[in-house]
C-alpha cells in the first residue's frame, strides 16, 4: 500500500465503509516496521473457543496478564457474549474490531471489588509485536466491551505506523521528549504513547463514553480511567495537551495539523 495517497483524515474513527479498516490491514501486510518486522499472520481458530462467529479465538497461551492475581476465565465465552452486546451499541466498532483483533485472551481478576464503583472496571493489555491479540478481564461486561474495543484501537493506530515508543510516520517527536498524557497521569510519556491515548483509546463517540468504567491494572495492563475522566477526555482535555505540546515551527511540525483535526 502507497502509504502517500490515503486519507488520513478518514483513519480515526470507524468508517462506513470500512475504508480505515482496509488501511489498516493493507499497512500490515506490506510495510515492515522497527517492532513487526514481518507481516503478522492470522492464525486459525483450529477448535480452540471462539466468538464474532468463530472469527476471534479464546486462548491464553504467552499470557498478556499476570498471575497470580490474573487466572484464566473458566466461563470466558458467555462472558464475552455479555460484553458484546455493548459493543453492538456501537455498529461501526462491532464490525471492525473482529477484522483487527484475531485472539482474545480472557481473565478473571481475582482482586477485583464485586460492590462499589471499582466493580465496574476492566484491566487489558496488548504489545507491539503481537499485533491482533488482545488480554482483558471479563469481571465485568460493559467495562470488557470498553476493553475490546481500547485494544483495538491501540492495534489500529500500530498499523498506522505509531507503536507505543517508536513511530515511522505521523510523530516524529524523539522519544526522550516527555508530555503530559492523558490516561497514565503519574508521569510523562512520549508523544507517540500521548497520540496512542488521545487519538484512539477515548474516540469522540456516546458509546465510547458510556463504556468507560473504573478499575484497576497492573504492571503493564492499562488502567481504565473513571467514567467522569473519560469524559472530560473525550471533550477535549487532552486535545489541549496535545495541541500545546507541538514543538516550536524552527523544528518542523512534528504533530501534523491533520493529527489535531482528528482528535478534535
């Protein structure tokens, strides 16, 4: 794919006809990267338990959470199905995200609260180099559809050509320049992780919002921020870091006008 003539503009949010999709999984499969250094391959569901009508398989091999707090879901297929539902509340996601997400692994997170506001939360986590595979907790439903679809957003974005700490096109600021993010709030990170934050991971869309939950992570599982956070998010609070995180003009324009437009 001649990465120069897509419609950048037309890449963030899910697209009717499925346009960032076909960019997306177009961009994977003929474009080497620092962190994919070969085009992934999809692998067969081959009898393990499945969902998205046997497209996405339930594994937990090379696990993406750790135990011992983590354990593997032992009803993980009905969990999924009552996340799903939620999903489905977004159309244009719930198309999406099986084509991008092939594996899903499925826990249980044994420290979770079942009463209060920390009932409502997912812990989940993807790597550069396992692109399509995806590890959440199904504690909760509407917190495992916000997951489902956090993941796939961080997958898309890679595809893109921005993993978390390296990016061959749209940032080009270096690494050890550190912002202010809007999801891991304790300390900065580099532009590509900000980008990952505001740009996919909190889409300007109801359902979006509405799936944002409390919960809690753990080293390297992302940490959900509360509904109330998320909300300011999606309304612009990041948008504004991001904007006034751009480096002087002398230094060229490292975080395009375009980028901006998009998360705006």
């Amino acid at each position: 794919m001649n990465a120069t003539s897509i419609d950048w503009e037309r890449t963030a949010r899910p697209q009717a006809d499925g346009y960032d999709t076909a960019v997306a999984l177009g961009l994977i499969e003929t474009e080497p990267t620092p962190w994919r250094p070969l085009p992934p391959q999809r692998p067969a569901v081959n009898g393990a338990p499945s969902i998205a009508e046997g497209r996405v398989a339930l594994r937990t091999e090379d696990p993406l959470l750790p135990a011992p707090r983590f354990v593997p879901a032992a009803q993980a297929v009905p969990a999924m199905e009552q996340a799903l539902r939620y999903v489905r509340r977004w159309p244009l996601a719930a198309k999406q995200w099986p084509d991008i997400v092939h594996t899903i692994q499925c826990y249980h997170d044994t420290e979770q609260p079942t009463e209060g506001p920390g009932r409502l939360g997912s812990a989940s986590h993807s790597v550069d180099a396992r692109f399509g595979v995806i590890g959440l907790t199904v504690n909760c439903p509407l917190a495992t559809a916000q997951a489902i679809v956090h993941e796939m957003a961080h997958h898309k974005l890679r595809a893109f050509g921005v993993a978390n700490e390296n990016a061959i096109r749209i940032i080009s600021n270096p690494q050890d320049e550190l912002y202010p993010s809007p999801i891991v709030v304790d300390r900065p990170r580099p532009m590509t992780a900000v980008l990952h934050a505001q740009l996919f991971v909190h889409p300007r869309h109801p359902a979006r919002r509405a799936h944002a939950g409390a919960g809690g992570g753990s080293a390297g599982a992302q940490r959900h921020p509360p509904a109330a956070r998320a909300q300011r998010i999606a309304d612009g609070e990041g948008v504004r870091d991001l904007a006034a995180a751009r480096p002087h003009r002398r230094a060229g324009p490292r975080v395009p006008r375009r980028v901006l437009r998009l998360v705006q």
